[in-house]
C-alpha cells in the first residue's frame, strides 16, 4: 500500500477538511477510487469498527482497510486523520 504522509502547520486541520483533500489525492490517479476505511483520533472514531480484525495491535479499521483493497494510505498530522482507499 502506498502511504502518503501529510504535515499542515499554521491551520487548524478538521475531520472534513482533511477527507476533502484525501479524497482529491486519492482520485488524482483513479477516477474510481473507493474509501474502504478511516480513522478520526481527534474524536476517537473510525469505520469500519471491527475490533475482531485486530492482528498483533493493529488497529482493526487499518487491517480492514489493508485487507480489502486498500492502495492508498493518507495520514494528516501524524495519523490525526487517516483515510485508506481503494
């Protein structure tokens, strides 16, 4: 899976502000892309929420993501926000 890391100094990034600009990376290169799973820690939420996909401490929404055709992986801030595509 490709990982792309992104650092936004000087604004305060929110949840919809981030998904808006992974959502134009990830249809950069695939017009068809499909967001397979995310994760908020800033409101402590994701999706899926599968806890029995935990595999050695890994998130559950991670290895869903990664399991299910995720190509992409867009984290914000340090895994703030992170967005798996398709």
């Amino acid at each position: 899976m490709e990982r792309v890391d992104i650092t936004i100094n000087g604004y305060a990034m929110d949840f919809d502000t981030a998904r808006q600009i992974a959502a134009l990376l990830a249809s950069r290169d695939n017009e068809y892309t499909t967001l397979v799973a995310w994760n908020d820690r800033e409101r402590n939420i994701h999706s899926p929420q599968c806890l029995k996909c935990e595999i050695k401490g890994e998130p559950g929404w991670e290895v869903y993501g990664r399991n299910h055709d995720g190509r992409l992986r867009i984290s914000f801030n340090d895994d703030l926000f992170v967005f798996i595509y398709s």
